[in-house]
C-alpha cells in the first residue's frame, strides 16, 4: 500500500472509499466545544448505531401496547427473538446459523462452554491459557479447575511470550502442546490478544491440538467484526465473544457462543440447562424432561434480554449492509496501515509499535508503547484526551489505538497523529 503525507492524502482517501457513509449511521460523540472526538476506541466500546434507538424503541413500544401478546403475533416477537440474529452474527464467524446463539454474556458464556468442553479425567485435566490473558478469562478457568479439585499450580498452563518479547509464537505453543498434549484438557485462547492486537492462527492452533486429542475454544472479544473468521471450517470446538466492542452493541450488551455442528448437534454432550435451550415444540408442556435443542440454542439457560437483543439487531444490520467482513476488512487493512505509515514516519522515535505488522497478525487495533525520556505512556495519554482523542490506556504500558472501519475516517488517524505529534513534541 502506498500513502503520502498531509491531510490531502487522508481525505482522498476518505473520499475514495465505498465505506465512507455509513459513519453517518452512528453518533460520533462530542466534545465540549461541539465538535467530534477523535473516537478510535472500538475496541473497547462500539459506538451506537443510530437506528439503535430505533430497533429499541419498537420494542418499548411493542411492550406498552401488546404487553404479553408481544411474545407471538407481531413484527420479531420476542420468543424467537434471538433467531434473528443468528444469520448474521453466523456470517460474521464463519459458522452455520445453528452453530451460533446470542445469549448470557461472554465470561457466563465460557463457563458454559467449559462445562461441556473441560470434563477432566486423572490424567487428561490441564487448561492452556496465555500467561497474559484477560483477567476475567483467567479467574473463569482458576475457578472451573478449583470446582473440579485441580490446583491450578498444576492444571493451569501459562503461555509466556520469550523474555523481552511481547508477542506469543506459533512454535512455542506447539513445543508445549508437543510436550504435554497428553495431559492437556483444553486450549483457550484469544483470537485478538486484547493488549498487543496479535492475531493468533486459529486454523493452525486447532489442528494441532486435535491432533492431540485436546479441546480448543477461542475468546473472540476482540476478533469478532474486527477480522474474518471460519469457525465451522477450522473446526473450532466452541468459541464466546461479547458485542459491546466492534458488534456496536452497547455496554454490557448480549454476547455470543459458537459451537461446531458435531457438538451441537450431540444432545447427550453434559451441559448446565435451563428452559430457554429445550426443545422448542415442548418447552411449555411443563414436563421436567430436559431435551436439548440440537444446535447452540441448546445452551440458552434463559429467555434473553429483549432490548438487548435488539441494538444488537440493529447493529448487525448495519453490518450486512456494508456487506459483512470482506469490505470491512478490506478498509480496516489500509486504515490500520496508514495508521502505522503516519506513526513511523511522524512519530517513530517516541513510539514503538508492538502489534505485529503482517496483516494476517493483525486487526484494525495498534498497540503503542511510548519511549519518549521526557514523558511516559500514562501521562502521553492524557494528553491525547485532553485534546479530544478517545483511545485507552492498559496497564503497564500499553496505548489501545483502533481505527474501525465502519464509522472512522482516514482523516480521523490523520489527525489522531497530529495530535499524538504535538503531545510528544510538547
Ligand atoms: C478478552 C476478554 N474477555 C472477557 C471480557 C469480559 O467480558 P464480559 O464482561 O462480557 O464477561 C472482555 C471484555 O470485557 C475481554 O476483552
Ligand atoms: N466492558 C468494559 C467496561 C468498562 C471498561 C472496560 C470494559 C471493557 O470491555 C474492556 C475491554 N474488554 C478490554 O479489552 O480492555
């Protein structure tokens, strides 16, 4: 890809770019001056899609003048809400519709899946998790190998990046797998890794740990809507996600839960059951036989949140209409580049990048760690909120940057570097 200097060459390509009208679809906060943050923050909180509030007002409304009726004869009643979506959010994982199911949110959803997918025997009983994986993750396997009487001294396997580096590499998973793939239970591992960005080789992961009679799931918080994804083709075995981050949601909104055909449709697999996963001919006879829909709904414990549900429809509608993740990632590839062309050539002797630079490693987010002697990371990001730039910070030493596709302009990483310029040259 080849980009220039100055604003010029950022609003050419804004202006060349089939994506450009669909920032229109969402609010773009503002500051107090009125006018629009630099919002490149995706990655953590999506921003609202407008008909949000559209999808959810129908809602409301459905409720105040249909009351209980709103379950059966209406436009998307709400007892098979969730089917709406599952289209869509299948599209966006590479899964079959009955692979995939909205429901819970994603720390309920791995246990869930841990249920059904980490059934410990007394020799094949350890988790492999990265070393620097996202506390609610880790906390959600230290617990699942306690409720089963592991020490997690011994049945929780940390992957650690090699002294002084960030990133984790394909060849030391696989000496470890290689070296204690008899013992091993389940990998679970991010799709994204949320401090670095790195993406990880799903396909190749999951191949190697089946070869090895191991289970693997995939923490996609930030994969999903960010990069493209095969789930049924990898032949992943489960895999959870929240939508408040690239699905554009809302906060705290209804996440997701792939599981492949082979399991789903296995209704003897153990699972923790509630009435929302029977079978849907039967569910209101009352009879106290738990029989498990034969696709992920078999999961649902309880009917979903409605209104939820529905930004999330919303949001996925916005998606198809830019035509799922090809354009997207297609866009998201040259933003992200010109993101790193902008900081090297602007900003490349106060801030190093971390995020690997191959585009099969990546994702729209840009890791920064800052090396400037006059200023340290913390204080380099408050000025870049001072100056209307939402970005986030992780401990220890990590600036988030994620220009998305759907509603950021080229002309928004233009001007983010300007401002990161001024900050550092302060
Ligand atoms: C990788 C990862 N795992 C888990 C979570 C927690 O999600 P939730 O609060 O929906 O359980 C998040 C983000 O909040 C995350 O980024
Ligand atoms: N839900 C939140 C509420 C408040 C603050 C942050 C979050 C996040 O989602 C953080 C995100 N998971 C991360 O990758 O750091």
């Amino acid at each position: 890809m080849h980009f220039e200097a100055g604003i010029e060459f950022a609003q050419a390509l804004d202006h060349e770019d089939p994506l450009s009208r669909f920032r229109e679809e969402f609010s773009i906060p503002a500051q107090p001056d009125g006018s629009q943050e630099i919002y490149l923050c995706g990655n953590s909180l999506g921003l609202q899609p407008r008909r949000a509030r559209d999808y959810v007002n129908q809602e409301l409304d459905k409720w105040a003048t249909l009351g209980v009726k709103g379950h059966f004869d209406c436009e998307f009643p709400w007892m098979p809400y969730h089917e709406f979506l599952a289209e869509s959010s299948a599209n966006l994982v590479g899964a079959h519709s009955d692979e995939v199911v909205m429901m819970n949110s994603l720390t309920v959803n791995l246990h869930l899946m841990m249920v059904s997918f980490y059934r410990p025997s007394a020799t094949r009983y350890k988790i492999v998790i990265e070393d620097h994986a996202f506390p609610s993750d880790h906390y959600a396997v230290e617990s699942q190998l306690r409720h089963h009487g592991i020490d997690p001294e011994d049945g929780l396997l940390l992957l650690k990046p090699r002294e002084g580096e960030e990133l984790l590499r394909l060849e030391d998973i696989t000496a470890l797998i290689e070296e204690q793939g008899d013992s091993i239970a389940l990998l679970l591992l991010p799709g994204v890794q949320y401090y670095t960005g790195q993406v990880l080789p799903m396909a190749e992961l999951t191949e190697l740990a089946h070869q090895h009679g191991i289970s693997v799931g995939f923490d996609l918080a930030h994969a999903v809507g960010n990069i493209p994804l095969q789930l049924h083709t990898w032949n992943v075995d489960f895999a959870c996600w929240c939508s408040y981050k690239y699905l554009n949601s809302g906060p705290g909104s209804v996440a997701g839960c792939f599981v492949h055909r082979r399991h789903a449709q296995n209704t003897q697999l153990p699972r923790f059951a509630g009435w929302w996963g029977h079978d849907k001919q039967s569910r209101f006879r009352m009879e106290n036989r738990f029989q498990p829909i034969p696709t992920a709904e078999g999961w649902q414990l309880s009917n979903p949140p409605i209104l939820s549900l529905a930004a999330i429809r919303a949001s996925l509608d916005v998606f198809s209409e830019a035509g799922g993740m090809g354009p997207l990632r297609s866009k998201s590839e040259k933003l992200t580049a010109y993101l790193q062309f902008l900081l090297k050539s602007e900003v490349g002797e106060y801030i190093s990048i971390i995020t690997p630079e191959d585009l099969e490693q990546r994702g729209c987010q840009l890791s920064l760690s800052c090396n400037a002697r006059h200023l340290s990371g913390r204080q380099l990001f408050q000025r870049l909120e001072e100056h209307g730039v939402t970005c986030d910070w992780r401990e220890p030493n990590v600036i988030r940057v994620a220009p998305v596709p759907l509603y950021n302009r080229f002309a928004d990483v233009y001007r983010f570097v300007e401002i990161l310029k001024a900050a550092c040259e302060e």
